[in-house]
C-alpha cells in the first residue's frame, strides 16, 4: 500500500467514526449512504473500527455506536477556547436582537465544527446545535466562507488535504469552486449564503449566511446564522441580519486582538 493510500484509508475510517458519532446507532446501509463509498468499503472499515475499541454492534441489532473509548480521542484538546469566550457574549447579544441561532464554527480537517451556538437560546431552530456537531467544509455556507478567505497558502494546504483523504465528490466540488472564480466573488460580497440546506439536521427546511471572523490578518473561522427556509428569503435575510453579524464577527475579532495570552505578564 502506498503512502497515499495509507492517507485516505485513514480519512475514510475517521469519516465512518464521525458518521456514527454523529448518529448515534446508523446501519450499515445507513453510514454507506453519508459517506458515498462501496458497501464493501464500509464494511471492511467499520470492522477495523470495531477491532480497535472505538466502536461496537448493538447486541441485538444490526446497528453500530460509538464506544467510551472515543472519549480519549479528545484528551488534551484546547483548541479555539479563547475565541469561544470572547464570542459568547457577543452572539447571546445578537440572537437576542435577530432571535435566528448563532453559531462560531472552525475548520477541522475536511469538515466545519461548532464551536458554540445560541440555538438554545431562541424557540427559532428546529435542533439545537451542540459544540462538536459538524457539517461539510465545500458544501456548507461557513466552509465556503472560510476557503474564500483563507490565504492562497493555506487554501494550497487545504486542497491537498482534501484530495489525499476526501471523497471524489469533494474534490470534485473543491475544484470547481477553485476555478470558477468563486472565491473572489466571496471575498468581494464578505459572506456567503446558502438556501435549504441538505446537510442540516432537517435537510432542506433551514437557510444560512455566515461571513468571516478574523483577528487582525488571522482567519479564526465563521459566524453562522440560521434561520427558517419558510420564514424569509436569502434576499429578505440578509438585508435584515448581514450588517449586524459582520459587525458581531469584527467585535468577537477585536476582542481576540486585545485579549492578553495565559501566562504573560
């Protein structure tokens, strides 16, 4: 096997292990669907999975679940608590001015993650969106908004990433939005949106805007508003709620700028 063979093989079993973090109990047939591969694929590495401790069978069912053992994977992680601290007051503020969700989301790996939400805080969501829950990097709203401004060189980083261990449909996807110009066209209009949603946990009945937080040349990750298909139109959304998130991401970044490093004097 070569070393690029290695790669994916690897991010294809980290892809498994998040689907069936994500959904608790899915089939087979279920996890084959969410990732796009051979069912043989799947099968093959969900039993490396099983072997391994971080997954196991329900004893009385064809279903697959997460172990404890999962837990351990996320030991030691510290990453991105300083920017959930300097965010929450600022999007508890705005949620209660636009009463929509608000989410900080950062890019791990192939996906975006959220990294706090005040879904919990308004009747106006159809789930509450936990830290942890994550959705596609090229095909979400916030992944979008994070390629679009990340620089050429750490975009360059990203796409070999993407082609070593995503999906042909991801890099497919990647590559298009490479070269149609896309990105610009972002960076220029500052956010993107997205209607009706496929990847949401109610695909199709949610629409999104999420625009970039930086603190000074740093892209930090995405500010994320959510709201109803039925309730507005993208046009209708952002003419009311773009202005006050672009000033909440630019407050949340300039909080960071001024927030002083542990241990310094």
């Amino acid at each position: 096997m070569t070393a690029d063979s290695s790669i994916r093989v690897i991010g294809r079993a980290l892809e498994i292990l998040r689907v069936i973090n994500l959904k608790g109990s899915p089939s087979l047939s279920e996890i084959q669907r969410a990732v796009d591969l051979p069912y043989p694929t799947v099968l093959r590495l969900v039993r490396a999975l099983v072997e391994e401790g971080v997954v196991e069978r329900e004893p009385s069912r064809k279903r697959y679940r997460p172990t404890p053992l999962v837990q351990a994977l996320s030991y030691g992680f510290q990453g991105h608590d300083a920017l959930v601290t300097a965010a929450r007051p600022h999007i508890e503020a705005l949620t209660g001015i636009v009463h929509w969700p608000i989410s900080v989301v950062t890019r791990m790996g192939n996906m975006m993650v959220v990294r706090d939400s005040t879904s919990t805080q308004t009747p106006l969501t159809f789930n509450h969106y936990y830290p942890g829950w994550q959705v596609p990097l090229i095909q979400s709203a916030s992944g979008r908004a994070y390629l679009a401004h990340a620089t050429p060189d750490s975009r360059a980083s990203l796409i070999r990433h993407v082609e070593a261990t995503g999906s042909e449909g991801d890099v497919q996807m990647l590559r298009v939005f490479e070269s149609s110009g896309e990105a610009e066209k972002i960076r220029k209009q500052g956010y993107v949106a997205i209607s009706r949603t496929a990847y949401s946990a109610n695909p199709g009945r949610t629409s999104s805007f999420a625009v970039p937080i930086f603190e000074g040349e740093n892209l930090l990750g995405t500010l994320t508003l959510v709201f109803f298909a039925t309730a507005m139109t993208l046009e209708d959304a952002l003419a009311k709620y773009l202005d006050p998130v672009l000033q909440t991401a630019r407050r949340i970044g300039e909080d960071m700028g001024r927030s002083v490093p542990a241990g310094a004097a």
